[in-house]
C-alpha cells in the first residue's frame, strides 16, 4: 500500500474528529464513563460514527484525546454540538479546564503504513473493554489483574505459543526496569508482590470469568479482522510483529490506568514473566525436552 493511499494528517473537517479535554486524572475515569462513551454509543447508533478511541497523555498538563472516526463529514456541525452540550456542565463545574480540537497525526511510523487502519481498529476495541473494566473496577489491584488476564488472552489470539509470551514480556518488562533503574530493593519488592497475589494471579489466569469472557468475546468480535492482518505480517519476520503487539500492549496499559501508567504497565509485566517463566520451567521438567516450542 502506498503512502499516498493512506492520509496522515487529518484536520478538523475531515473524517477524523480529535478532541482533547483537559482535566485532573482522578476526574479522567468519570468523564470518560459518564460522557465520552454515552456520546460514542449515540454517534455509532445513529451512524455518525464507524469507530472511536481514547488515550491518556500529558503535555505536561493530564489530558485525554478522543477521536472520532467519521462515517460522513456532513453530520460535523451536529457533533460538535452534541460533544458541547454534554460536556458543558463539567466545564463550569471545573472538572474541565480546556477542551481543544486539533489535527490528528497518525503514527505511522510506529504502527506501519499498512496495519495504521487495523490499529485504530485494535484501539476502538480496546477502549470499549478497558471502559467496561474501569466501570466494574475502581480498585487498582482489580485492574491490573484483569490487565494481565486481557494481555494473556490477547496474546493468544495472536497465536503467541508460551515460549513466545515469555520472551515478549521478559523483552518488555527489562526495558521498563532499564527506564525506572531497577536495583535490588525493586525487584524483591517486585519478587514479594508476585508472591503474596501469585494465587489470584493464577486463579485469575488459569480460570475461566463469566463477566470477563463476556467482554473479550465483544473485543474478538471487534477485533477479530484486524488481528488476521496484523498476524500476516509475521511473513516479514516476527520481529515485526513485536514491535506492533509491544505498542498495543502499551496503548491497552495507558488506557486501563488513571495515573502512573508507565509505572503501572512495569509490574503488570514483571508480574506476568514470573508466571510465564515459572509455567515455561513446569512444562519443560514435566516434558524433558527444552528444545520444544510449547502451546498453551
């Protein structure tokens, strides 16, 4: 697909709308529940709207960034005012402090010029999930733990056998202890948080979870196209694809926490390599065969 074929920029008036909204971070989560996803779920029935995502960022300020994929320009007057009502009452009551519309960049350099679509894709999907955890979960430990489950599942979809689990999130977990310089305190810290909740890790893992299995059957719905294509790239190497699952999994990590996400989606990792490397170590004593690449 050539570059030309694929837009990067795209300004308002055109079919992606970008709002960002500028709040504290414990307001983040209220605003995203009890406004944002209200005003996605009417566009994408009335049929404004194919898609939407939203990611949480700092400029420095704490702000969240929403866009809209727009199934026709023409309704765009209609949006904006629709997004203007319903915001309005946060803005006086000074949840907000500053909502401004920008130009959305794709990052298609990140996310390739032919998988960029089925990202937004992966987004859209992965916002609608991690909006119904928040709803259910105020609790952090809840959240994470569910994190982890959503990323094991996700990387079986993507068809990871355990070896390569184990190697993607070891790659992703040291990367993280290299930015926050881990040293010996961190990681028995680290050491001692997996031991007290290994047993609800595994439960969580290992088990199957009505209210769980429900979202991720609507995330694979959502998802499942875009995952097929992502996954045809492992012609040009699994390396590739890698660094697309990486990114994803970053994005799913920002979206799930309201503050420390950087620190937050470092233990979801290290938490989950301890399980993997203990699985992956089980599996090859009871198998005495090291050299065998193992399915879940």
């Amino acid at each position: 697909m050539s570059e030309n074929k694929v837009n990067r920029n795209y300004y308002f008036g055109s079919e992606w709308l970008y709002y960002k909204i500028y709040l504290g971070e414990d307001t983040s989560d209220k605003v995203l529940l009890e406004v944002i996803k209200p005003i996605a779920d009417i566009f994408l029935k009335k049929g404004y709207i194919s898609k939407w995502f939203y990611i949480r960022y700092y400029d420095p300020d704490s702000h969240i960034r929403i866009r809209f994929n727009l199934t026709t320009t023409n309704n765009i007057s209609e949006i904006a005012k629709i997004i203007h009502e319903k915001l309005k009452y946060y803005v006086s009551n000074h949840f907000i402090h500053k909502i401004q519309i920008d130009t959305y960049k794709r990052e298609i350099e990140r996310y390739g010029l032919e998988t960029i679509e089925d990202c937004e894709t992966l987004f859209y999907a992965n916002s609608k999930f991690n909006l119904s955890l928040i709803k259910k979960f105020s609790n952090t430990d809840q959240r994470w733990l569910f994190g982890m489950k959503f990323i094991d599942e996700f990387l079986n979809d993507c068809e990871y056998n355990l070896k390569e689990k184990r190697e993607l999130i070891e790659i992703l977990k040291n990367g993280f202890a290299s930015e926050f310089q881990t040293n010996k305190n961190i990681n028995q810290s680290l050491s001692q948080k997996y031991r007290t909740n290994k047993e609800q890790i595994f439960l969580c893992l290992e088990n199957r979870d009505v209210f769980f299995d429900k979202l991720f059957k609507e995330h694979r719905k959502n998802s499942q196209n875009a995952v097929i294509k992502i996954k045809e790239k492992e012609k040009d190497g699994r390396r590739r694809v890698d660094y697309l699952i990486d990114s994803l999994l970053h994005m799913h990590c920002n979206r799930l926490f309201k503050n420390k996400q950087r620190l937050h989606e470092w233990v979801i990792y290290d938490l989950l390599y301890r399980y993997y490397d203990g699985k992956y170590s089980r599996t090859k004593y009871e198998t005495g065969d090291s050299r065998k690449s193992f399915k879940e």
